[in-house]
C-alpha cells in the first residue's frame, strides 16, 4: 500500500468508522474485472452501507487525489465497472428496495437492488421496471442505470433513462443532490449554493452547444453512445435525471433512484421463427414492428449448438428449421386475442418468404428454456462448442431497425475482410448486434489487428447512421471511438459536461471523456503452460485455458434458477462465487499479483468455501468447472505438505470404511460415545452431526446374494464405496428393480471411482485408484455401467477420463449411467413400477445434476406417474466431504436452508415422499429432519418390488 492509499484508509476510519474496505490481493484481483477484456487491479475496494459512506469515500479520494469507480453486479462488457484507484461495491449492502408506490407506479430503490429482485416485489401490484436485460437475474439497478441498459423488451420499453424519475447523487466532491426532471436540488440545504452553480454551469454549457446537441445526439432510439446532452435542452424540460444516465458513473455516483414501472399485461405469446441466416431474419425485423411487439430478439445457430452441447439435447426445444432464429413476444389483455394475433403475423411472414419455418410456443415451460438460451448468449457465444474463444469489444453497435438488415450485410464483409468469425445475437427490433469475435487479444499482432478492425467497425456503423454502442455503454471499449462518431465540438462538451461535474477528473477514469486507448489494460496475455495432473481435454492451454473460461458475466451471483453458485447463495461475497474464484485463478497463472502461484493463500482461501458440487459446469454458460479446478489447485498446493486432517479422515474414507466393515458393530458403538466425538475432532470432522453408521460385510454379502435371479446380466451394477460402507440395502433394491425393469445386473463391489480422494486434491492416490478401475472394466465388456450413487457415477463419467486420458478410461466412462438414467434409457418399453405415492420431495444430487444432463430424476418420476414432485433446486450443503469439516458446517447448513431445508419443514403440513440418491444428500436431510421421522429414500427403494407399502414420511 502506497503513502497515498494509507492516507485515505486512514482518513476513512475517522469519517467512516464502520465502512468496510478491503485492501488485499484477495479482493483486488477479482475486482480488477468486470466481463470486458479489460484488466485494472484497484488499489481498494469498498462497500458501502449508506448514501454517507459514499460521501466520506469520495471526499477522503479527492482529499488524496484516489480514483473512484462506481460498480453492481459487475457484469460490463465495455469496462465500465473497473478502475485503478477505490471501487464502490454497491451491490453488497446497498441493495434494498426502499419503497414502492402501486397508485403512482413507482419504486424508489438503492444502487445495488438486483433487478429481479424489484421485478419480484413489484409483480405483487401487476407492475414490473421495463427494461429487462439479460442479465437480469444479477445486474443492479445503479449498474443500469450507468449504462442506459435496454433489454430483451426494449422495443416496448425503450432504455432505463426513459424510466428515470430522480436520481439521488454524490458529486466527485461529497455533496448529496437529487437530479429529477427539472434540475439539480440539494439534500443539505448548506449545499444549495454549490449545487445551484453546477446547475447554473450545465445551463450555460447547453446554451452553448445546442446546434451540435440538436443535430447530433437522439437520431436513433439506441444511441447510447457519449453523454445524453440533449435531455437538458430547452425543449426537453432540462431532465436532469435523464441525462445523467448512462454517463457510467464518470459524472457522479448514483446511491439511489426513484424508477417509473410499467403494468404487466395479463397475456402474452411468443412466435419462433427460423432463417437461413441474420440477415435474412433481420430483413423481416421492420414488418414485425408493425405488430407492435414487446421483444423481437435474434441469435444465430452456434449459440444453440453450444447450449445443446453443455446442458444437453433437450435444453433448447421448440426452435423451427434454421441457422439463426428471431424470438417474437406479442401481449394484450387475453391469450385467446394473443395467438390469433401471433398466428396471423405468422402467416404474414410466411408469405414474406424468407423464414424456414415458425411456431407459436404454446408452453410456459418452453417458452423459459428458450428465453434462457437467450439470455445466456453472452456467455454462450465466448466459449463454443468447438473450443474456440470470442471476445466483445464490438459487441453493442446498434442502427436504426430499418437499417439492420444492410449493415448486418456490410458487417459480415467487414469480418470476413479481416478474417474474423462473429456470434451474432441480439436486440433485433431495436436494431441493436451483439457479437461476440474471435480477436486474438493476447499477442501485441493480434491486438493491433483487433484495433484496426474497430476502427474500421465504428467508420461502418456511422455510416449507417447507426452508433457504437446501443445499451453496453462505451467504457474502456469504444471511448476512444467516440471522435469517429462526434464532431469535435461535440467532444468537446462531453469533456465540459465532465468537468462541471468532476474537475479534477477522479469519478470513473478513462471511459467517455480523455478515454484509455482501447487496447490498453486487456486481459489477456501469452502463458507458459501449467503442468497439471487433470488433462484438461477441452481447453487448448489446459488449466489456464480453464481457467479462462469466466468472461466474467456472473451468472454465478443470481440468488434463483439451477444450483450454481450454492456458497455465493449462502454468503453473498464476490470470493464465493464461481466468478470471484476464476479470477483469482487467472491472477495466479498470470504472476503478478498471485506471485505464488500454487502456494497462493489468497486462491486458497477464495477456493475454500467451494462446495465442489460442480453445478457451474452445466449451469455457467461457458462451462466453468470450480470443482476440477479446485482438486487440481489442492493437489499441487499441499504437495510435499502436511494437509488438513479432514483430507486423511474423509479423503481416504472408502478404504477406512472398507476396513470398518469387518469390525462395524463394536465400532458403530463406539463412535455414538465420547470416543467418537474426540476422534471426529481429531479427525477435523464436526462434532455437530452424527457419524453415519457403518454397515457389515455380512450385510452386503447377504444383499447381494439375494438379488441374484439367474437371468443373463445385462449390465453391470457398479457398488460404489458409500452403498457398500453405509446403505447396502440401496445395491439391493437396485438389483431388484434394474431386474424388474428388464434389465438384471451382476453386482461389481470391490472397486472404488476415487472420489473422496479427487475432492480432497490427493490426485496421485485417485490416479492409482481410478487406473486399478479401469483396468478391471475395460475388459472387453461392452455392458452398461450402472451406478446407485449419482456421485460416484459422476466421478465414473468424467473425472476418471480427465484425470487418466486414455481411451481404457473413456470407454468406460462411456458405459456409465445413473440409476436414473439407466431406467430412462435402459428399461424395457413394457415396464410397470409399483404403485407410487402421489407427491414427493426430491433432491436432486448436484453431480447428477451437471454431469447426466439428459435423464432427471424429477422427470423420471413425473413419467412414472408421480403427480407432483416437489424438487429442492439446489444442493443440499453436505457436498460429500464438505459438510463434515469442522470449519464448514455453518456455511453447509446456510445453504440447505436455501431450499431443501424450506421444503422438509413444509412436510409436517403437506406429507409427503422424501427421495435422495446421493448419499450425502440423504445424510443432510437425516441431519435436518431425522428426528421427526423423516428418512431419505433411494429412488430404487421407492420403486422397489419387494418394497412393503410406503409411508408418507418415507
């Protein structure tokens, strides 16, 4: 820390005592990022809690001459949320919903509210904010705000600044103001004669300009693109509040605003409709505006490749022939009105000739899975299926709707002159392309390459009278493009707008006025490989090429919707999200502020908290594996060390509980007494649950020996180390049911995937483990493999064929199958199971989750006549060894109280079936439920032959 950056510290603990601020490299080197290909370590983050904590830090930096940039969720593309001097993290503390007002139809919110968080409030009053981006599960209104963000609906809703009622501020030098539709006021009367100067300079700024502000600015319902001058002209009420949006925080820094909202129509229906490609899609885009649509929406067909790939072929239904695809949203007051408006614009634009085909989606459900594959493009388009990377940096320009189609066309020749590839997507109704490219930003030839081609990008657009940024803002991106757009007077009040605001130029430097060159501070650089034990076979550089897969979009910070990121869930901080820890992998492999790579605390610490579920593998849209990542980092971190006690008592788990077998009575009696509570401490294991029962060998010799049928086996039932050690009685009703099922098993026990040991980073010893595996199923059998423990299967399918890398290995990966899925895909055509109850709680294992994409069990069970199916969506919070650990259990029972806990509480009013095929899933629901009766139950227990009858709370 520098003298400058102790000066402010220190001033902050007497102005602010109780703000928090991080120093450490810990907290730099995630916020050195946002999801631009920007890279700039701050020398502080802070968090602030109230309006005054960002007064006492914007004084304390202009006292000390600290930059100050303003940041959300985090999730810029342009590099409008990164800087070098103090970041404001506003989405931490300042986050609530402060009031809303159903007869006005407003909402008076803090910066750091997540959007669907006020979506979510404002739905119970039939209202909703109109701007949606994608994003939405994550951004923050303040970060909104700053960028003038639009969305997916914003042909009907326009750009946040047409929903801006007042904006409450803090100037660069610490005074408060409200900036609402008609000028700038004080909070603190002691400040109106220096508000009323900067309004009376902004008034006389305008008057000086209004020639360049009539002709230049507000031409195209996009134009993002520099400050909004022209709200303040004469004509336009002098909107304060309005032009301040989408400044990107270089102005002032905005701590809360009142938003106007919309009502939410009672109906809706969306049209898909297919093209041979973008263009011919956006050639259509005019005659739909016609019909006065809430979203017209485009994407091109490598997003959807790559949606399919990652979450599985049934992730993206209901999409019409085609290589690119427009999603058309129509709504009025009754649905029977609604799709007899959506088939008529369907017929019309058949007649058109240019869709291969289009459909009204008439499922709620599909219509959400196919918003989804929207809505994760960003992520979606940056790491395809084949492995290759794109970047952003052009992806926001934006023309008029009518033009698209033309300057798609000339975009294409342009990419295709520089020999680039782009993804398109995007706002097609509002004319705004999205794009992500393949530039090559890591070496000093691709990056003058990369500039080249944007300066001949934003000469295109403005040809097409278009602008350079439609909704991402221009940041670190397009700020020094800006002059290719403007006229020099133009640019030249945009600097005289800055600088009545903030003279010495401390808010958010480098963005919009004197900006950073654009190839300046990027990301990426050329690496030295990593020697790993991990093959990485799907990442050209192995673990740094992993590791940079997180573009940073932060899908891993949404509080809903699928399991990823269960620790940021339950902690709310950047170092606990798939994100944070990506980042700090990136620091590492890059050397300068991680300098000890392996040996690094601060990675070890940001990793600590992962619960190794591996839901961001399929939930991340660029296929993040923390889990991977995180054995990898622990095997090399403790190499040649002592390790953590935890990682020999439950690393090594399945031969100590082999060995337990033998002696399981006596023993079982001995850990429920004194002694096993001082061996559990002993062992780092917590003392606050029970430790599971150890079953006999006798009993898994007599399960296995009574599922014997004498039918020719068809495949191989796979006893893992936790049926064997702790519920042989699951192997049993497995065998049973597989039988049943038509498919009857031989039983191979002895083997082991060598989990406990990749979770616990000991992968020398899971390399001998899996090898030994290996070797004895690859033996010319071509049988399935099925496995009762979704886990172990897990670890079947893809651990040992990354950690091995050979073919043995992805053979018999190849043969694995779930229980689960070995019912769906497996069982005979004509098969009946028992009768089953008519609702159960389910929970899902994560491992299940994010490996077996295309076989749920919820979906099994539905298919099997279960009515309802009550499904925890979330992990469980044991996570195999996680739970167990002393210094873990507080943060495992957070994040079972986030879905699984809510759901066994709710079973004293609505009984009902309780199923878990993990192992630890079924230990944490004993755990938060056991002594009111309620048990876990094996799917194969639940549709056992020889089961007796069920109980409710089964």
């Amino acid at each position: 820390m520098n003298d400058r950056m102790a000066r402010l510290i220190a001033r902050l603990a007497e102005t602010a005592p109780g703000l928090r601020v991080e120093t450490g490299w810990g907290a730099l080197g995630q916020y050195a990022y946002d999801a631009s290909n920007y890279r700039v370590p701050p020398q502080a983050v802070a968090f602030p809690r109230a309006a005054d904590d960002v007064v006492a830090v914007l004084r304390a930096c202009r006292e000390t001459g600290v930059a100050v940039t303003a940041r959300g969720g985090g999730t810029s593309m342009a590099g409008n949320a990164v800087g070098p001097g103090v970041v404001l993290d506003f989405s931490r503390y300042m986050n609530r919903i402060l009031h809303i007002d159903p007869a006005a139809g407003t909402a008076r919110v803090q910066a750091g509210v997540v959007l669907d968080a006020l979506q979510s409030a404002t739905a119970l009053h039939g209202l909703a904010f109109g701007p949606d981006p994608s994003s939405h599960s994550r951004c923050t209104l303040g970060g909104m705000i700053g960028n003038d963000a639009c969305g997916n609906r914003s042909v009907r809703h326009g750009r946040t600044s047409s929903h801006i009622e007042a904006l409450e501020i803090v100037t660069a030098d610490g005074v408060r103001a409200v900036a609402d539709r008609a000028g700038l006021h004080p909070v603190d009367p002691t400040d109106a004669e220096r508000v009323a100067r900067l309004e009376a300079d902004v008034r006389s700024l305008i008057g000086d300009n209004l020639a360049p502000i009539r002709t230049e600015l507000g031409r195209i319902p996009r134009q993002v693109s520099g400050y909004q001058l022209h709200h303040l002209l004469p004509e336009n009420g002098f909107d304060m509040a309005r032009a301040l949006v989408g400044t990107e925080g270089s102005c002032a820094v905005v701590t809360a605003a009142t938003v106007r909202l919309v009502a939410t129509a009672p109906a809706s229906a969306l049209l898909t409709l297919g093209y041979d490609d973008v263009v011919d899609a956006a050639e259509d885009v005019p005659e739909i505006l016609r019909w006065n649509p809430t979203a017209v929406e485009g994407m091109d067909e490598a997003i959807v490749a790559t949606m399919r790939a990652r979450r599985g072929p049934d992730s993206v239904t209901g999409l019409p022939e085609g290589r690119a695809w427009l999603y058309v949203e129509l709504d009025g007051d009754d649905e029977a009105t609604v799709n007899a408006r959506a088939a008529e614009l369907l017929d019309v634009l058949k007649a058109q000739g240019r869709m291969t085909g289009g459909r009204v989606v008439p499922s709620a459900a599909e219509r959400r899975s196919l918003w989804r594959v929207r809505e994760d493009g960003a992520g979606l388009a940056a790491r395809l299926v084949d492995g290759g990377e794109a970047w952003p940096g052009w992806e926001d320009s934006a023309v008029a709707p009518e033009d698209l189609a033309g300057y798609l066309r000339d975009f294409r020749k342009l990419l295709d002159s520089h020999g680039l590839t782009g993804v398109m997507y995007g706002h097609f109704g509002a004319g705004c392309v999205h794009v992500r490219i393949d530039f090559d930003l890591a070496t000093d030839p691709g990056r003058a390459a990369a500039r080249r081609f944007l300066q001949e990008a934003a000469a295109l657009v403005v040809a097409h009278g278009g602008t350079l940024s439609g909704e991402h803002g221009d940041g670190r991106a397009r700020g020094e493009l800006l002059e290719v757009m403007y006229s020099h007077r133009m640019i030249g009040a945009f600097a005289a707008f800055k600088k009545v605001f903030d003279p010495e130029g401390l808010l958010n430097p480098g963005v919009i006025v004197a900006p950073a060159p654009l190839d300046a501070d990027l990301a990426l650089h050329q690496i030295q490989p990593l020697a790993t034990e991990f093959t990485f076979p799907h990442d050209e550089d192995g673990f740094a090429g992993a590791a940079r897969r997180c573009v940073g979009v932060g899908r891993c910070r949404s509080d809903a919707g699928g399991v990823m990121c269960p620790s940021y869930r339950a902690t709310g901080e950047e170092n606990d999200s798939t994100r944070g820890r990506a980042r700090m992998l990136q620091e590492m492999v890059r050397g300068e502020t991680v300098q000890d790579g392996w040996r690094s605390t601060e990675v070890k610490d940001a990793l600590d908290l992962c619960l190794s579920c591996k839901a961001c593998s399929s939930d991340c849209p660029v296929g993040v594996d923390m889990a991977t990542y995180k054995a990898e980092f622990l095997h090399h971190h403790y190499k040649g060390r002592l390790r953590p006690r935890s990682h020999y008592s439950l690393g090594w788990l399945p031969l100590t509980s082999a060995l337990a077998g033998y002696a399981a009575r006596p023993l079982n009696a001995l850990l429920r007494g004194p002694a096993g509570r001082l061996l559990a401490r002993l062992g780092g294991v917590t003392t606050k649950r029970r430790i599971p029962a150890f079953a006999s060998r006798r009993a898994l010799r007599r399960v296995l020996r009574n599922t014997q049928t004498g039918e020719p086996a068809k495949a191989l039932l796979f006893v893992d180390s936790f049926t064997r050690a702790f519920r042989p009685e699951v192997a049993g009703a497995a065998s049973r049911v597989l039988a049943d099922a038509g498919i009857p098993c031989t039983a191979e026990d002895g083997l082991c995937c060598g989990l406990t040991w990749v979770s616990t980073g000991q992968l020398s010893v899971a390399r001998r483990i899996m090898e030994r595996t290996v070797v004895h199923l690859d033996n010319g059998d071509e049988r399935p493999i099925i496995v009762a423990e979704p886990s172990c299967a897990a670890a079947l399918k893809r651990d040992v064929p990354e950690l091995l890398g050979t073919d043995a290995a992805r053979r018999v990966a190849d043969r694995v199958h779930t229980f689960t899925g070995a019912l769906t895909d497996l069982a005979a055509a004509d098969w009946t199971p028992p009768e089953l109850p008519g609702g159960v709680v389910l929970q899902t294992h994560c491992h299940e989750y994010a490996t077996f994409k295309g076989s749920r069990p919820a979906d099994l069970l539905r298919r099997l006549g279960v009515g309802k199916v009550d499904e925890a969506e979330g992990c469980c919070g044991l996570a195999g060894n996680f739970g167990f650990e002393e210094q873990h259990y507080d943060t495992s029972m957070a994040v079972a109280d986030l879905a699984l806990k809510p759901r066994l509480d709710a079973i004293e009013e609505t009984t009902r079936t309780v199923v878990a095929d993990g192992f630890s899933c079924a230990t944490q629901i004993d755990h938060l439920a056991g002594d009111r009766g309620v048990r876990a139950m094996h799917l194969a227990e639940l549709l056992d032959p020889a089961a007796e009858h069920l109980t409710e709370t089964s």
